[in-house]
C-alpha cells in the first residue's frame, strides 16, 4: 500500500533533493542554472532531482522563454508538518487580530 | 489507543486589564472578530461551533473561572487522517502591573501521526523539525 506520505518521505530522503527543496522555501522561485550554481552538483543532476520532486508535489515548474523557473509548493508538506507548528502560527495571528480588537473596543 | 499528545503554547503580554480581555474570549460576537464565527457560551458543558472559510471546529465547554480561565475541546474532524485533531484549548489570564498575561495552550494528538512518523525512525523527526523551521521564517 502507498500513503500519500510515503512519496514525500522517499522523494526528501536525499539530502541533495531536500537541500533544494529547502531552498526554493527559502529564497522563492528560481531557474535550473541558478539553482545549479551553488547545488555542487551539475546541471543535469540538478534537473532529474527537480523533476522528482515534481513528481511528488513539492514544486512547481513555470516555463518563460528558454528558462524553466521552480518554486517549492508548502502546501505538499501539510500531512507531514507537525500539527503544532500549524497551531502556533494560527494563535499567533489570532492574537494579533485579538490585540486589534481589544485596541477597538477603547473607542 | 494511541495516546502520544502534544502541546502548544502561546503566550502574549495583551496591554488590557483582565476582564477587558475576558469580554473578547466570552461574547460570540467578539469572539467572530478574531477566531472565528461561533455559538459559544461561557456554560460548562455547552456544545459549540466555531465556523471558519476552511471548515469548522467542534467544541465543548469544559471550565468556566471568569477572568481567569475558559478551557473547551477543540475537535477538528477530517477524512484524511492526518488532518484529524482532536484537542483541548485552555487559556489562561494572568494579570500583570501593565495588562494581562495570555496564555493559550493547546494539547492533542492526531491518531495518524504515530504511524506517519513510524517513532521517528531514520531521523525524520530532524528533518521535519528543519522543515518547520524554514516554513516558520516565512510567516
């Protein structure tokens, strides 16, 4: 049987995979070449692993005139991301709205 | 049953007196100003709804300490396991020289993630405690 899970686990196994993956979170979308120049690996080990990590979700790719620009795809990472971290960032901006509304409810 | 629970807890320094704060956690239409559109009543044993753009939460009221504790149920029912949550909310009112101190924890477990992190076999818990770490730096 395959979970949902499995492929995600298997496709962000390899650290050169999760390196980039971690990146694109980071710093946003970026092209193959400049995604190979700083992978230590080249550019068609850089291609094959992205294409992987297509396939399980985890980017997206864009196509603009001869470049192909990937982005990482958080929304993938939902069955594996500890619940809790999704909660505190949740209250966090409840907080927020609750500051805002206390601050009204001087008027 | 798998009892495995975890806890989250947020806590903020709000610059308004206690019983301020308390009208906010208690009256349904302050409450749909800053969590969401519910039914709630500040009666233990009270059956409510917290209705939000996403789905909605069902809850129960478990304490009632005017302007100082409120704890309900926070149950998130989802078809896909992992998305299922079954939780207890309690927050707590500290007063402070300036304001309140509001402490929210949050405890529950989700019957799927057990078996999803396999007892944190191979390192993965790492990962997924790095992979947090980036996706909290984008907020």
């Amino acid at each position: 049987m395959t979970e949902p899970h499995d492929i995600l686990f298997r496709t962000l196994a390899d650290p050169t995979r999760r390196a980039l993956f971690e990146r694109l979170c980071r710093e946003g979308e970026k092209t193959v070449g400049a995604l190979t120049a700083q992978a230590g690996v080249s550019q068609p080990v850089v291609s094959k692993h992205l294409s992987l990590l297509k396939q399980a979700g985890l980017v997206r790719d864009r196509h603009e005139g001869r470049q192909t620009h990937y982005s990482a795809q958080l929304g993938a990472l939902a069955p594996l991301v500890d619940w809790t971290g999704q909660m505190a960032r949740f209250w966090e901006t409840r907080f927020d709205d609750l500051e805002n509304l206390l601050r009204r409810m001087d008027q | 049953m798998n009892t495995e629970t975890r806890t989250v807890v947020v806590e903020r320094e709000i610059a308004h007196p206690p019983e301020k704060l308390w009208r906010a956690l208690t009256q349904p239409h302050l409450i749909a100003e800053w969590l969401m559109r519910n039914d709630f009543a500040p009666v233990v044993g009270h059956r409510f709804t917290l209705s939000g753009d996403w789905g909605s939460v069902e809850c129960d009221v478990l304490t009632v300490e005017h302007g100082k504790t409120l704890t309900y149920t926070w149950n998130h029912a989802h078809a896909d396991p992992a998305f299922d949550l079954r939780s207890v909310v309690s927050f707590t009112l500290t007063p402070t020289g300036s304001g309140t101190l509001l402490r929210m924890e949050q405890t529950g477990f989700r019957p799927e993630q057990k078996q999803a992190f396999g007892g944190a076999r191979h390192g993965w818990e790492q990962h997924l405690t790095n992979l947090e770490r980036v996706l909290a730096g984008l907020d």
